[in-house]
C-alpha cells in the first residue's frame, strides 16, 4: 500500500503506462504525486501488456475513454499503427513514449527527446548547439537523442553500434532530417573519438542491473570538460557516470532524462506546469 488516496471518486480520469516489463517503473510514484500536489483529478497505473496483447490494450484505452497514456519497452514503435496520428516530433523519431487525447482521437508524441536536451541543458549548464557528440546504440533511444541533438543544433553526430548496419541506417535517416552531419563509426573510429567529442551519450542498457559494465571503448580517455550522458539509471550512480566523474568530465545519468520527460507528458495531458522537483524526488525515493 503506498498510503491509499481518499479522493478517487467516479469522476476520476485514468492515465496508463503499458510496458513489458513495467514492475521496475518509476512513473506511477512521480505521475501520482504530481496530481495529487496539483489537485487534478487523475491517477497513474501501470500495467504489464505483452506484445501481442497492445492493440487490445489501445482497444481498451478507446472503450474506457482513458485521460492518457505512456509507453515504454516494447511497444514504442509498434503502437504507432494503432494512433489516429503523430505529433511531427513522434513522426520523425518513429517512436512513441505518450499519448495525448484530443477530441477522442489518439495522438502519439516523444516526450524522450526534450527529456534528454533538458536533463542534458540541466546538467551541462549549457545547450548542445554547436557540441560534436559520439552516441553508443542505435535503437529507439539513440533516434531520440539524434533528434534531439539535431534540434539543439549540435555541429557533429557520429554513431557507434555493436551492429554496425543499424547505426549506418539510423545515420542515414538522421541524414534525412538536416542539420548536423551524422556518421556510423566503427569501434577503432569510435575508440579515438571518445578523448574529442564535446560529449558521450551511452543509449544502450551497458549499466543496467543485469549488465552492470562499462561501454567496450576507452572511457579512461575523458577528462575534464568533456561532457557524458548516461541514459541508464539506477539508485546508485552507473559504471560510465562514476568512471566519467572520477576523470573530471561532467556526467549526467538518466535520471533527470526520465524526470523531465514525465514532466512534458503531465503537462500535454493537464496542460498545467508540472511539479518538477516533486517528481524527481519521487523518481529517486
Ligand atoms: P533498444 O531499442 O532495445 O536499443 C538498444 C541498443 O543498445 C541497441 O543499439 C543495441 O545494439 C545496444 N545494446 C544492447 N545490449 C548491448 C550490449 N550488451 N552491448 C552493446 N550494445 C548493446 O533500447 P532503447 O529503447 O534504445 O533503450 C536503450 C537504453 O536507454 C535502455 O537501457 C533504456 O532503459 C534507456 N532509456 C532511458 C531513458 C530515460 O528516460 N533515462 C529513456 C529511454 C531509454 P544492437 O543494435 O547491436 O542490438
């Protein structure tokens, strides 16, 4: 039991995270402590929808006339089809983390990508407009922050992929976009550039419980001024964070990331300002 709230009554409007696996989630606790401080009549359940279940799910959001949603691993590209249309950000991502309703119809956005400028603008105390970056991974995350980088006007974008054919064609979409130039990189490439970026964002799940490592490249070649973002979170500080800190660069894990992303969906769904500090307390209670 986390207190149980007195004040749900028959009017109260649902949000929903669907997810698979969604037990570790952060969100309800952030999502419900900021209705509750704001006063807006809304509560924040998880729920664990495997694959082949989320069309039934997005049926049910329909059916039940659900006030929003989030969405996250598995199902941020594959709910796309199921949306009556995309917010031009969400479009050009190809992913989709919220849901907003307007008018009865289902719009996607990607809250993930002002997610990471911010939690990364909050940490640096500066914007990537003009930085060179070297982002590891090339899934749903990596395209966020290739967004995002773009959209903050960064001068140069190389990626670097265990699967090398993936970061070539998320380049080549990024490519697509305009903006800053985006190059695969192979691992030596990759090797030498970490002690020349501006900045060093991990987009795989290397720190996570399960897979508690440092990135295959030479992070003992950072040093200070340069600038790291881990999107990997935990209670404790990731592998690459604390190794990054330790050589005097800067360095951001995904907390804030996933504050701030939480924060742009409160407010799509309430159109209220959202408890920022409230959330982040909750998201690292
Ligand atoms: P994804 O689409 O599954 O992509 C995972 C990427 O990581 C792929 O490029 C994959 O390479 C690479 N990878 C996976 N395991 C690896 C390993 N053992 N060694 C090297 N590379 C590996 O996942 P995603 O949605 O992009 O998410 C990536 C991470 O970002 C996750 O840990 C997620 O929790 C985190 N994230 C955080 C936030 C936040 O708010 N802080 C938001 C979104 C995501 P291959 O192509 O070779 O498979």
């Amino acid at each position: 039991m986390n207190g149980g709230r007195q004040d749900i009554t028959a009017a109260t409007g649902l949000v929903v995270l669907l997810g698979h696996p969604v037990g570790h989630s952060r969100s309800p606790l952030m999502h419900n402590a900021a209705f509750e401080q704001t006063g807006i009549d809304l509560v924040y359940l998880a729920f664990d929808v495997h694959p082949e279940d989320l069309a039934r799910a997005i049926g049910a959001f329909r059916a039940l006339g659900w006030a929003g949603a989030n969405l996250t691993i598995p199902h941020k590209e594959t709910v796309i089809p199921l949306l009556d249309s995309l917010d031009p950000l969400a479009e050009q991502v190809g992913a989709v983390n919220t849901i907003v309703v307007r008018e009865k119809k289902l719009i996607g956005h990607n809250t993930d990508v002002s997610g990471f400028l911010e939690g990364l603008e909050s940490g640096w105390g500066r914007s990537a407009r003009g930085a060179s970056a070297l982002v590891l991974g090339a899934g749903g995350a990596a395209r966020a922050v290739l967004a995002a980088l773009q959209a903050a006007e960064a001068a140069e974008m190389y990626v670097y992929n265990r699967t090398e054919e993936r970061a070539v064609r998320l380049c080549k979409e990024a490519a697509e976009w305009g903006g800053a130039q985006c190059r695969a990189v192979t691992h030596e490439e990759a090797s030498s550039l970490v002690s020349r970026v501006n900045l060093l964002v991990n987009a795989t799940p290397l720190g996570l419980k399960d897979n508690i490592k440092l990135p295959p490249l030479p992070v003992d070649k950072l040093t200070e001024g340069q600038v790291v973002m881990d999107l990997v979170y935990g209670p404790t500080a990731t592998p690459l964070v604390e190794f990054a800190r330790r050589r005097g660069a800067i360095a951001i894990d995904g907390t804030e990331m996933l504050v701030r992303q939480a924060a742009r969906a409160f407010e799509l769904w309430t159109g209220a300002p959202a408890p920022v500090d409230l959330m982040r307390e909750r998201a690292t209670a």
